[in-house]
C-alpha cells in the first residue's frame, strides 16, 4: 500500500471501508442494488486531536462506525471516508 499524502484536521479521521459482503452466510450471491454499505473499516490517517481532547484512535486500528457517518471521497481511484473520531463506535 502506497503512503498517501492526506493529513486529517483537528479530531477527523480517515477511514478505508472494509469490502462489502459478496454472499450470506447460507451461500447466496448478493447483487450489488442489495449490498449494505460497510460499517467497518481499517484507519488509514489520524488528525492531531482538538487542544483539550487529544485523539484516542491510531492508524492501522480497526473501526466500527454509524452506517451514515463520514463523508465519501474518492483519492487515487480509492474509496475513504473522513470523519470525526466521535463518530467511531468501538476498536475492533
């Protein structure tokens, strides 16, 4: 993996999704219209925290986050989220 030249600001993290499920647990194939979106992901870059609340997260943790958090951006042909740390659920 490529280092990528993207620094968060203040309490934001970047966050690469984990696949989407390719099949259920009994087999079936899900097709792409019915594919949920991720709601794990590996850190890839942190901020350097707010003055009073320093970041607890790293780079290379694994995330849980809200279905609906972050923003979508896409940076050499890749799909990221960047959001804020509160919006991270738990450390996997």
């Amino acid at each position: 993996m490529s280092k990528l030249n993207i620094k968060p600001l203040a309490d934001r993290v970047l966050v690469e999704p984990a696949p989407a499920e390719e099949k259920t647990a009994s087999g079936l194939i899900i097709p792409d219209t019915a594919k949920e979106k991720p709601q794990r992901g590996k850190i890839i870059a942190v901020g350097t925290g707010k003055k009073d609340e320093p970041l607890t997260v790293k780079e290379g943790d694994s995330v849980l986050y809200g279905k609906y958090s972050g923003t979508e951006i896409t940076i050499e042909g890749k799909e990221y989220l960047i959001m804020r740390e509160s919006d991270i659920f738990a450390v996997i």
